[in-house]
C-alpha cells in the first residue's frame, strides 16, 4: 500500500476535512462537523457568534468578499538526482517515498499563521519546499535514510503531526541541498506496556488522541493533552519542549518522557538504562528535549503512565474581574494537589466564549440560565466588560477530587466568585480544540489571528497583560489597519513563581499589501514588548525560526557555543540543516 499523509486530514489549514465554521446565507455562523467529539457544539446555530465579531473587529462578514484561497498551488520543482533516486529505490519499496507536489507542499510547513499557513493557502505558494517525502515505518528506516543522506550530501528534516507553531518545519531558503522530509506518522505502535513499573514504550510518531485511546482500553493514560493532541504526535511533542493542558496533574513533556532514542548522523543518543532520576552527570535527555529537528530522529520514547482517574470533574468560576480571578489562581497554586486544569480567560475572551454558546431550548435550562444571569449581573453586581471565567477540570480519586472541590469552594467564595458549574467548564475546557478552526475562518474573512504564549512571573502578569495591550493597540494605528484589534488573554497553566499565559491576537488585514508580512512585524512587536516586561521567549511552543531572533534574551554567547558544539558533535555534515533554535545555527 503506498503511504500518504491522512486523508481525513486538511492537507494546509488546520483540522479535519470534515469540520469547519461556516457563514450560512442568513448572516449567522455555524461549525459544521462529523467528528463525534465536537458534537457538543457542532451543527447548531450560533446566533450571537456573528454579532460578536463584526462588532468586536468592526467589520462585516460577506460571503462575496471572502478572502479566495489559491485553487492553484505553484509548488517549485522537485531536484533529486539520479544517485540518490536510485539509492532510495535500492533501499526502500517505492510506496514508502514520493515526489508528489502536493505531499511535499504539505511537507514543508506547519501551522503558524502568517510564515506558514497564509502564504500557501491564499498566496498559493512557499519559497522553499521539499524535495522528496519519506514515510518511514521503523528505527531502521530512520538509521537507513540518515546513512543515505551522509552519502548523498541530504538534509533531512523530521516530520510529525506537522502542528508546528513557530516555524520550525519552515525550510530554510539559503538550503541548495536536496531535502526530504521524513514522515514518522507510520511509526504508530506502542511498542510495550510496563504495568508493574508504570512505563509505556512508543514509537515516536504516534499520534497523542490515538495513544490516550490505545491505553484507555487498557485502563492507563499518560495524561499529555495539548490543544493540538488531535494530532500532534509524541516525537513533537519531545522535539518541542511541549506541555499539556493538564500539567498540574502530569506534568510537561520534560516530567512525562523517561528514555528515548535519538538517532543522530553519529550514531544513538539515549541513556542506556531507564530510570526516574539516575545522577549520571549531565544528561543526554537536555539535548532531546527542545531539540527540534536539528540533531537526528527521535524514533522511541518511553512515557509514564497513570491509571484512569477515578474521577473526571470539570467545573468553573465566574469572577467580577480579572485581579480577583488571577489572585484566586495565585492562593490555588499553593494548595495540593492543584486541578489537573486550571484557565482564567480575560473579559474579551470570556464574551468571546459567550458569544459561541449555543442557545438552550428546553425550557429548563433556558430557566436556570436566566437565573444564573440574574445572580451575576443584579445580586452580584459584576459588570459584563469586566467579569471573567475560570474553567477548573479535577482528576484523581473521590478523596482527591472532592478536597479539590472544597477548596475550590473555599476560594471561589474568599475572592468573590460564583461557581458556574460543570456544564460551563467543560465546554470551556473542550472549546479551545475549535480555535484554530476559528482563525482559519476569519482568515477567509480577512482577519489574521494569533496566539503567543509566554511564562511571566505572578508579580508581573497584570502590567505584562496591560502592556501587550497597549502595543497592540500602538501597531494597528501605526500600520493604519481598518477595523478593531482584538487582544486578550488567558492564564493556562500555574507555577510556583510564575504562569503560562495564551495571548489571542485579531487584527483586520482587509486591503493590505503583503498582510501576512505585516502581521509578522506586529507580531515581532508583540514580542518585544512581553520581553521588556519580564516574560520569556516561549513556554511551549518553541523557538523554530520565528523566535530566533530572540534567543540573546535567554542565553549568553558561551552557552550557545557550548549547545552549537553539540550540534556538530551529533551532526558534523549538519544533515539535520532544519536552522531551528541554536542548536542551528551552528552550520
Ligand atoms: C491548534 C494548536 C494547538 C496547540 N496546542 C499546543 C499545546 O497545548 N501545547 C504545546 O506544547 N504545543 C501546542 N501546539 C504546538 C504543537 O502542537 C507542538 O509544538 C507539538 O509538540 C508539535 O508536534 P508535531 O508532532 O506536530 O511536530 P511537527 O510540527 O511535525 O514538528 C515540530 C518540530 O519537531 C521536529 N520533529 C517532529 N517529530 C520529530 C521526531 N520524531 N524526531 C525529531 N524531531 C521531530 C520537527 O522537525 C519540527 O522541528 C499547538 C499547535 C496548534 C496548531
């Protein structure tokens, strides 16, 4: 059978082919989905959504003036020479490789917005893609494929879910050398299960939804659910530094991942013996972790894994502003264990989430919302331009779950919140895997949206909010754009001298030239100005290319060279030429 990229799959923009928002003929907006799991929210009429953009953006939403996408790709021609396609028909059965346009513009691009996604939908093209796919099925492969490129002269670049947000799977446009892709979404066993020591071995291509799947039948998990685990797979997640929506409870990758195989152009790096610790000097895993495509292959890794809860709770807080909200996370932090999930969302982004509820019919629910509302806007007194949310999920034992519940309760009432209940939460909690369905539509209509996320410490979370804000504001003025920006924010996960904050930035790009270039000055702006005011370069989604230029904020110049002595320890021909992070830049 020849091997392919999913066909479920959209082949550029994000998600699943059969799942979209849609503007219907009366002005209004739906999602329309097959996908069980959105069933919650699909194929029903979103009255207010509509409403809530053309305000908020200041913009009016026409279906004949969508922004076009490029039925035509113009994809630059493939060069492999006649050595190497012969090598690779010797080594490998002729299903496994391709030179097919659209496989290799897939290949050459993740999901950041402007690099990556815009330019192909719309302009239709990227300067550099690849040369050839590989899907590769084993380690084997992997060692195979990496002894051809040293002979060849190749780069490689490793391929996963292709959920990338800071261009990293960007080629590189100064790259003469042939490149292929190699595709480890075959490499989808899990390869054993270590009951006794709570171990699972992967392979690394495995995709995160399918994993959890797999070992819920057999009554574990490993816990790690980034918003992209639809899709995303367990070798990314390693290359990436990446973290969970659940990391209270199980931790980031760097907590979940006990050994791995990295397979480098000059040979193996893995610790020969798994454990928990083992204090045997510096270890090899600093140089897998974060590693992002620029030293070799991960092709297995071994993860922790829990029993299934016993218990799954969701619940949420409403919260007369955001200072109450952040203070209440701030006393949570310190108890224990903390909500496996914890997210205060700003006012923009708790009306944002209201503006998608889905109306009640039943005369019931449409009874206690009304008193609900009551409650909170004519006893409580909160402000809608002020109010914000709090959506909480408890996982663990009954006892677990209902100290969790209590001190929720404890809180919710010290720092003026009402609880809103469960139905809240979990449909807070499981909204934000639609929002990137939700940029790809307003991209259509002319609109580019962003997330950028960052680790602050408590003390400077608010004058950091305030301060993105204001540069927001100062960028759409000084590059004129028509409409509202919309900027807001959420706190996702919590630290013990700091928190992960979500930024969500929309701004409307309609007759602008070159908007996606734009969007990346502001961007760049935006990051700026988080670094100014005390945040770090990424908490999660990486470096790649698109933060690279801020690395002098984090490492001093001994350090890089010390990492750039790494990189041409591991791969002195520099096949892995991907240019990610410092690791990098050391070609
Ligand atoms: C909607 C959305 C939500 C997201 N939510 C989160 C989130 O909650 N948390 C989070 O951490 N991130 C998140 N991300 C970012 C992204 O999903 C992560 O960075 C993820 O870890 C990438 O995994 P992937 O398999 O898709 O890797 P890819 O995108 O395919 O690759 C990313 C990088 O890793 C390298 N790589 C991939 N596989 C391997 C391998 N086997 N060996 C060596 N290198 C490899 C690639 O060369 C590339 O440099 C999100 C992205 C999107 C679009």
């Amino acid at each position: 059978m020849t091997l392919s990229s999913p066909s479920h799959k959209q082949p550029h923009r994000w998600g699943y082919k059969n799942s979209a928002f849609e503007l219907n003929e009366d002005g209004t907006i739906q999602f329309t989905s097959t996908q069980p799991e959105y069933a919650f929210f699909a194929n029903q009429p979103l009255p207010n959504f509509a409403t809530f953009i053309q305000e908020t953006l200041d913009i009016s939403l026409d279906k004949n003036q969508q922004n076009v996408e490029a039925s035509q790709k113009r994809i630059p021609p493939s060069h492999v020479s006649e050595e190497f396609a012969k090598a690779m028909e010797q080594m490998f059965p002729k299903e496994q490789f391709t030179t097919e346009n659209q496989e290799r513009l897939i290949h050459s691009h993740g999901q950041t917005t402007t690099d990556e996604v815009y330019k192909v939908v719309y302009n239709g093209t990227l300067t550099r893609t690849v040369d050839m796919v590989l899907f590769v099925r084993s380690s084997e492969d992997c060692r195979n494929i990496i002894q051809l490129a040293k002979e060849h002269n190749i780069c490689l670049v490793p391929y996963g879910g292709g959920t990338s947000v800071s261009s990293a799977l960007l080629l590189p446009e100064n790259e003469t050398r042939t490149i292929v892709s190699v595709d480890t979404k075959h490499m989808n066993q899990i390869l054993s299960i270590d009951e006794n020591n709570q171990l699972v071995r992967v392979q690394a291509g495995m995709v995160g939804q399918d994993l959890e799947k797999q070992l819920a039948e057999k009554g574990y998990t490993v816990g790690h659910e980034p918003d992209s685990i639809e899709f995303s797979t367990v070798g990314g997640w390693v290359s990436t530094f990446a973290s969970g929506m659940k990391r209270h409870k199980y931790g980031n990758i760097e907590d979940i991942v006990v050994d791995f195989e990295l397979l480098t152009p000059n040979g193996t790096l893995e610790q020969k013996s798994t454990f928990d610790r083992s204090a045997i000097g510096v270890q090899p895993r600093s140089f897998t972790l974060g590693s992002e495509g620029n030293i070799g292959i991960i092709t297995e890794a071994t993860l922790k894994i829990h029993p299934l809860p016993e218990v799954k709770q969701f619940n949420s807080m409403v919260f007369p502003n955001v200072e109450n909200g952040i203070k209440l996370l701030k006393e949570l932090s310190q108890t224990h264990p903390i909500p496996a999930s914890v997210r205060l969302v700003d006012n923009p982004q708790f009306r944002f989430g209201l503006s998608l509820k889905v109306p009640p019919t039943d005369f019931l629910t449409k009874t206690i919302d009304s008193i609900k509302k009551f409650v909170l806007l004519k006893i409580k007194k909160m402000d809608p331009m002020q109010m914000c949310l709090a959506t909480v999920l408890m996982e663990g034992s009954q006892a677990e779950v209902a100290q969790q519940q209590s001190t929720i309760t404890r809180l919710a009432k010290k720092h003026k919140a009402v609880l809103a209940g469960e139905s809240n939460g979990k449909r807070g909690y499981l909204l934000t895997n639609l929002i990137a369905y939700i940029r790809d539509f307003l991209a259509d209509h002319h609109c580019i949206g962003e997330t950028l996320e960052t680790t602050v410490p408590w003390s400077q979370i608010e004058s950091l909010c305030a301060a993105v804000n204001r540069t927001v504001q100062e960028q759409h003025k000084k590059h004129k754009l028509t409409g509202n920006p919309y900027c807001s924010y959420r706190i996702t996960q919590l630290y013990h001298s700091s928190v992960c904050i979500y930024f969500t930035i929309g701004l409307v790009i309609k007759e602008v030239e070159k908007p996606e270039e734009v969007f990346a000055q502001i961007e760049e702006s935006i990051r700026e100005t988080v670094l100014e005011h005390g945040g770090s370069v990424s908490h999660h989604h990486g470096i790649g290319k698109l933060r690279k230029r801020f690395m002098d904020n984090s490492l001093t110049s001994t350090t890089k060279g010390a990492l750039k002595a790494i990189k041409k320890e591991l791969d002195p021909q520099n096949i892995f030429g991907i240019q990610n992070n410092v690791l990098g830049d050391a070609s």
